[in-house]
C-alpha cells in the first residue's frame, strides 16, 4: 500500500459517547452526537453517513449500513489520558498519554498567581473567576473599558484566559501579556493554556445592553508537549507536516514544518482543500473550532446541528482534493455535549473514520484503547520509530 499522505481532521468536541469513567468527570449522561440528534430530531449526515458514522453509534437520521455498503472503516476511541480538554486529547492523538491531568481552578486561581501576573504585567486585573466568556465581558467590560484592567477568567478546563477590548488593549499587547501569563503559570500551576480573548463593542445606552462582542483574533498559548509527538518524528524524517487552525498553538510549534492559521470551520476547510492542492508528502493536521467553540460551550443545540450538516456538506470537495496516495483521518479530541446543563467538555469516546482510495472499505477497526492509536498508525506508514504509545491499524486497512 503506497500511503505519502496523511489528512487528520479534528472535529473539536464530537464526542460520540461518554466513557466508563465520564461520572469520575461529572459527565454521566453526557453523548454528544446522539444527544444532538435526538433533540433535534434527526441528523442530515449523508456523506459521514456513508464512510461509516452510523456504524459506529446509533444516531437518529444517520442509519448503519452492511459493510459492502460502506465507503469507510469506522471504529471509536478511548481517551487514555487524564483529562478532557483539548490540548491532552490532540497530544493524545499525536502518540502522548498524558498520565497526570493538567490543574484547574474552579475558585479562581491563587493570589500568588495573580500578584505575580499584575506586578508583571504593570495592571490591576477584574474577574478571576471561572465564568462563560460571552457572559463574563457583558458583566465587567464596561469597567475594563473604563479602567483598562484586563479581564482574567477560567472554566472547568486547565485554562487561564484573558479578554481586552482591542482598542482599550491592542492585540500585540494582549499577546503580549499572555506570554508573560504563560512564563508565570509554571510548576504547580501549569495550566494546559493561556488564552486571549480580544473583544470589540461598545457599552450600552441607558436601559440598553452592552454590545460587546468576541473576535476571531483568539490566540492559544499552550505548553510545549512533555516529549516528541509523531509529527517530530515525521518532520526528522524529511516530510511535510502542516498544522492548520489551532493546532500550531496546541503543540507550540512542536513538530510542524507550516502553520496556518484559520477563522472558523469554513475558513479552516478552504485552507485545508487549498493545502491538499499543492504537492508534497506527509501530514496534514486540521482543527475544526466552531463545534465546540461556538456551539458546544454555548449549548447551541441547533448550531451544533448546523456545522455538523456544513461540514457534511463540504465533505465531498475534501474527498475530491485527494489524491490516490492520501488517507483521510476523521476524529475528535474529546465531547461538548449542548444538551446538558454544563457548558464545559465532556469524557467521551471520539469517532474514528478512516477514508482512502487505496485502503480497504467496510473495515470495523473496533473499539481503540487510545487515541494514540493514530499517531502509531501515521508512525506505521511513513516508517518513523519512536513513538512509545499506541496500537497502528493500518494492517487492518
């Protein structure tokens, strides 16, 4: 089997089921696909239909299919690491298990902490507490507008975020004070990012509301991966790997010989078909946000359902930018169900769909013990050594 290139797509936060452990997370209950489907009476998914998704799990609208029919292999994942957020579920993915989950702060972080970031940072700050980040510049913008303090929030995720107004905090200064936010959060308190958070809007008449709104200027400022991923192993051995939306800031440049940087899920699948366009080999590694930036977090039921049905949609000019040599890696890094109470990610299996015009089709991978899995897979095809976790399928493509 000549494979040269490899498309991982991420679809963040499509969970698919909630794993044995989700209640240890407060997750039970929690099924992000089928919650989905259900509450909205259905799913219009043919082509992800088609590669198998029904297959895997039952899904209202999204029927299974025998295995002649199917134009996929399909299977789930396991999460093996500790946690549930987005930076261990990529690294995950990438051949890291991650046995020690990252720490989080559901009081607000420590006076330490926030003494050492205003002493450095020359301000005064407003929150430091976990909050929803729409909410929480509708509650304290004006005031940030008025004082110029930025605002410093977490969630339930390792995260420590900053939101400015860009014309209060010009974003070159935000970025700015994320770094010296990341050089402080060390240690103990490694958070797994610093995140900026510039907004735009101005405050509301009398009796009005605030129209404070956030941008796509949003940067991550994640911790380096503890250990090479396979995209270090894939780059050494002279191939091509290029992260697209994201994934850049989740793995701090680590292993990736392009970045490029996208707004949104139309934005991060045009640059994707753009990229698979060009020539060269190795792999590309694709983050799809909105799901759970703008759907999953928000519980936007109905969002949800409509960026599941946009990326179906797009899904055959993916599949018609491959070449006969190229697989297609369809998963997540963990759930976001919108219809539960919590707003935060959930412990959940992600889907696995594998696609190529050189591989086998109707494949049942099964049940994956880790996401890892894929990382050893990628490892397995272009021949790299050293990545310490994971099973390959590829005998089974």
């Amino acid at each position: 089997m000549n494979l040269n290139r490899i498309l991982i797509i991420v679809l963040d936060s499509v969970g698919i089921e909630e794993l044995p452990d989700a209640a240890d997370y407060g997750d039970k209950g929690s099924n992000t696909l089928q919650n989905i489907a259900t509450a909205v009476g259905g799913l219009n998914l043919p082509v992800l239909q088609g590669l198998g998704l029904g297959n895997i799990v039952s899904l209202s609208g999204v029927s299974g299919a025998s295995c002649d029919h199917v134009q996929g292999c399909f299977g789930k994942m396991a999460e093996a690491s500790m946690g549930k957020d987005t930076t261990i579920g990529h690294w995950e993915i990438a051949g890291i298990i991650s046995q020690k989950p990252f720490p989080v702060y559901p009081q607000g972080f420590p006076e330490e902490v926030i003494e050492a970031f205003t002493v450095s940072i020359g301000r005064k700050i407003l929150g430091n507490k976990p909050a929803s980040g729409t909410q929480i510049i509708q509650e304290l913008g004006e005031e940030h507008v008025r004082t110029g303090y930025p605002i410093v929030y977490t969630s339930a995720d390792s995260v420590f975020q900053i939101a400015a107004h860009e014309e209060i905090i010009p974003l070159d200064e935000l970025y700015d004070i994320c770094r010296i936010a990341r050089k402080i959060l060390v240690g103990q308190h490694q958070v797994a990012r610093v995140i900026a958070r510039p907004f735009i809007g101005q405050k509301g008449q009398i009796g009005q509301k605030n129209n404070f709104q956030r941008t796509v200027n949003r940067r991550d400022f994640s911790v380096l991966p503890p250990e090479e991923t396979v995209l270090n192993f894939v780059c050494k051995a002279g191939y091509e790997t290029i992260g697209i939306g994201k994934i850049s800031d989740i793995f701090g440049g680590s292993g990736l010989t392009r970045s490029i940087l996208t707004h949104g899920n139309a934005d991060g699948i045009a640059k994707t078909i753009e990229c698979l366009k060009q020539y060269f080999e190795g792999v590309v590694f694709t983050n799809l946000i909105d799901f759970d930036m703008l759907y999953g977090h928000r519980n936007d039921v109905e969002g949800y359902k409509r960026a599941l049905e946009e990326f179906d949609q797009a899904l055959p000019e993916i599949i018609k930018a491959m070449r006969e040599t190229d697989l297609l890696i369809l998963t997540a890094d963990h759930g976001c169900d919108p219809t539960t109470l919590s707003t935060d990610h959930s412990r959940e299996f992600v889907p696995l769909l594998v696609y190529g015009a050189a591989i086998r089709r109707g494949v049942n991978l099964g049940i994956r013990q880790t996401f890892a899995d894929v990382g050893q897979t990628i490892a397995d095809i272009f021949g790299v050594k050293g990545l310490k976790n994971g099973e390959s399928f590829l005998g089974r493509l």
